[in-house]
C-alpha cells in the first residue's frame, strides 16, 4: 500500500490554510467588533475591519475553488 501522493498532500495544505484563515479572519472581525464598540471607533475603521474580513473571504472563495479543480483533475 502506497502513501498520499504529492497532489493529496498539496490539497491537504491548501485546505488547511484555507481552514486557519477563515478561523483568523472571524476571529479578528468579531474581535474589532468588541472592541468597535468599547473603544468607539470611527466608522472610517470598522469599514477599513470590514473590507480586510471581505478580501479575506475572498481568497478563501478562490482557494476553496482552485482547492476543488485539484480534485477534479485527480480523478
């Protein structure tokens, strides 16, 4: 029986990068919120906290794309 090939341990990084960084973006989002609302920070920063959340959904989108494509291709 043979191992993960190097395109299952290339899908496995991937996803988990994926993962982390969907993690870090909610945390750090729901983070400024609590603190948006302690410290009362202008709109002008919670919209700046909001653009990076949305990038950062972003990417995850494409990576979970290009994540899928891999798949594809194996079969």
């Amino acid at each position: 029986m043979t191992g993960p090939s190097d395109l299952d341990t290339a899908i496995a990084k991937r996803s988990g990068r994926v993962a982390i960084l969907i993690l870090a973006v909610f945390a750090g989002w729901g983070l400024l919120q609590f603190l948006g609302v302690q410290m009362e920070l202008s709109r002008r920063v919670m919209g700046l906290g909001d653009a990076v959340a949305l990038v950062g959904m972003g990417w995850a989108i494409y990576e979970t794309a290009m994540i899928w494509r891999m798949r594809r291709e194996k079969e």
